[in-house]
C-alpha cells in the first residue's frame, strides 16, 4: 500500500500543536475592515483553535494520528 500524501491545502493552513489540538486561522479577516472595531481586528489576527467537530476531518488530511 503506498504512503498516504497531505493535503497541500491543509497544510499551509492548519499547524497541530504538541497537546494535539488543531491550530488555524480566524474568519472574517480579508475584507469588510473598515466597520470592524481595532479591538476585533486584534484579536481576529491571533491563531484559533479549531472546533472539535472539525479537528478528526483536518488530522486526517494532515497525516497526524489520533
């Protein structure tokens, strides 16, 4: 059986963290800047820690075990 590849998408844009939580970025951070506050802004730029049902679906694009 050959090795199994990542998903070149999921990689440039999830990292796992060594607890084995899936770090990602925020949404709403492209466009539409302007009427959000600095203070959203802010804290939209630091990474988030993606939702848990989510996190099984990315570790597997990524290759990482459970």
């Amino acid at each position: 059986m050959p090795k199994m590849k990542t998903h070149s998408g999921a990689k440039k844009r999830f990292k796992v963290t060594a607890s084995g939580k899936v770090r990602g970025r925020h949404p709403f951070t492209s466009h539409i800047l302007e009427k959000k506050s600095p203070k959203k802004k802010r804290a939209l730029g630091r990474p988030a820690i993606v939702h848990e049902d989510d996190v099984p679906r990315i570790k597997r694009m990524l290759g990482v075990g459970k």
